[in-house]
C-alpha cells in the first residue's frame, strides 16, 4: 500500500477533526477524571492554529485515495531560564491513524516525514508525551527509538476516602502468563463465586479494528463496568493477565480507593502444563483467540513480570483439569 503524507490544508478541516475526534475519544476513556467528553466547537477550531501559523504544522498521510492519518507539530523555541538551558525542539502535540488503517505503516510514515522535516528546520531531536493507559502508543513509539526523559506522577488525595468492604461484592483479577489457563479458571470461578467475567479478548474480538491499539481502551471501559457492576453487588471478574507489576499497583490502588474489594488470583502453572494449555488453544481456539507459535509465547512471556507475594491473595495451580487454590498471607 502506497503512503504519501503531505502537509495539511484548510479543505482536509472536517476529516482532520473527524481524526482528531477518534483520539480525543480514546483520552476521554482512559482518563475521564481529566478529559472533557465530546469534541466541542473549541477544540475544533483549535486546528486552526497548526493550518496558518509558522510556529506550528498540520501534516496529512493519505492511503488508497483518503486521508488514512494526521500529525499536528509544533516548532519550539524555549528561552534559557533560572532553572534550564535554552532548548530547540521539534514537539509532536497530536498523531492519530484512522482505524481502517491501523498497523499498515501509516504511523511509521507519518514519523519517517517529521524526523526529515526537524533535521531540515534545523531541530536536533523530536519530543512527545503521551498518557501511561495508552500502552499501544507507547510500545509503537519505543520501537522507534523514543526514549523516557522525564515523568509525571500523581498522588490522589481525597479528604473521605471510602473504606474497602471486608465482605461484600469483589472485583476478582486474574493475573498470569499467556497459556497459564486464567480463562478456563476464571469460568470456574464465575461459576463458584457467581460472578459476571469481564474478558478483554472477548470485546476485542468483535471489534472492527487493530487488536493492540485497542487494548487500552477496551481496559479502561471494562474497569469503569467492574465499578459499576460491583456497586449493584454482583462479585466481578476481570480476565486479560495483568502482565506489568505497575498496572496492578495501579489498578489495586484505584479500586481500593473507589470502596471496592479486589481480590489478585494467580496462575502458577507449570511450565509442561503450561504447554499443554497452549497446544490445547491452538487444537481448538475459541473466539478472540489466536494461534500461539513458540516465537509468540516466547516474546510475552518476556514481557511478564512474576507478582511478588504481597501482590496476590490467591495461587493457583491446575491440577487434571481441578484447581489448587491457596490463600496467601495478608498482603504487606
């Protein structure tokens, strides 16, 4: 597929905004606490800015005859200060790929354009930021070789803080390797606990776009439904792995804070049992599901951080197809 990406112009203003939308929507569910619902006429217009100025550039990639994605730029100029140095940079406010053409190089395009366009203004290097949830973003951008420099971090005070129920309706996470069985046990515990599963794979697999990029989103929506769910006081369980020690921190902490009860599951299955779950789901994949080869189980289980003991309640073993589960100590 040919990619061209050109600079933007003032008749590309309602397909850029229609863009502009789609990401503003993915900030709003991710972080609903600080992004405003909707694409009021302010954010709109505020495309304007980067289509007739010289401190600032609208870019367009185009794919099989229609604007397939958009980068907004600005050109940075910092005067030195009490505390920094003067800095030149080239800053990437907003990038966005339409769905349709998601993970068919548009966003490389986009990129390999800006980085030829800051060495001829005469930038030394391109900077971004981008929001923790959009974890999609964020492995994109680290294969290009963007690096971490700074960070923002947050504490979240409340003067009433709810108190987390001792008894009561639980959200259930179930954290575990790719093949380690979590969606088998986490019927088995809907079944014990009569619980509702919220399953990640399950709502990707019936959306009409890319898997990974989704993924952020589909996790923020399916929080905000445990929330609700478990304040109607049905037991919930969520099911996609829990993979990264700081997303269970971070998930633990909001729950906790929210009133509700979270209970951590883990899967330490075996490394033979473990295969056999894969061969297993490969044998007869159900919906959602995709064919694991050993390069695939190979690149996730590098990417899964082993929870310490103070993280979980629970262990879990699979056992001929019956669970051992053993309550660990209270959590430090």
């Amino acid at each position: 597929m040919k990619i061209t990406v050109r600079p933007a112009a003032e008749a590309d203003y309602d397909v850029l905004n229609a863009l502009r939308r789609q990401v503003n929507e993915l900030h709003v569910q991710g972080r609903p606490d600080i992004f405003r619902p909707g694409f009021g006429e302010e954010l709109q217009q505020h495309l304007l800015n980067y289509l007739h100025s010289e401190a600032n550039s609208a870019l367009v990639a185009e794919a099989e005859g229609r604007v397939a994605g958009f980068a907004l730029v600005d050109f940075i100029h910092r005067p030195a200060s009490p505390y920094n140095l003067p800095r030149d940079f080239y800053h990437i406010a907003e990038i966005g790929v339409d769905p349709a053409f998601q993970r068919k190089g548009v966003a490389t395009a986009l990129m390999v354009w800006m980085k030829q366009d800051a060495r001829e203004r005469g930038f030394g290097k391109i900077e971004l930021d981008m929001w923790s949830f959009n974890r999609g973003a964020l492995a994109f951008y680290e294969g290009l070789g963007f690096r971490t420099y700074r960070r923002y971090m947050e504490l979240i005070l409340d003067e009433t803080p709810e108190k987390p129920a001792a008894e009561g309706p639980a959200i259930h996470l179930i954290c575990g390797r790719i093949g380690s069985g979590k969606s088998t046990f986490a019927r088995h515990l809907a079944r014990e606990k009569n619980a509702v599963i919220l399953s990640s794979d399950d709502l990707t697999a019936v959306l009409p776009c890319d898997h990974d990029a989704t993924y952020p989103v589909v996790h923020a929506f399916l929080r905000q439904k445990a929330v609700e769910i478990a304040r109607c006081g049905t037991d919930v369980i969520l099911d996609w792995g829990f993979w990264h020690r700081r997303d269970r921190e971070e998930i633990t902490a909001a729950l906790t804070q929210k009133g509700l009860r979270p209970l951590w599951y883990y899967m330490d299955t075996p490394e033979e049992q473990n295969r056999a779950f894969i061969e297993r789901r490969n044998a007869d994949p159900g919906p959602g599901a995709f064919y694991v080869d050993e390069g695939l189980a190979a690149k996730c289980q590098a990417q899964f951080e082993p929870p310490a003991p103070r993280e979980m309640d629970y262990t879990v073993r699979c056992l001929n197809d019956r669970y051992q589960i053993t309550e660990k100590e209270k959590k430090q």
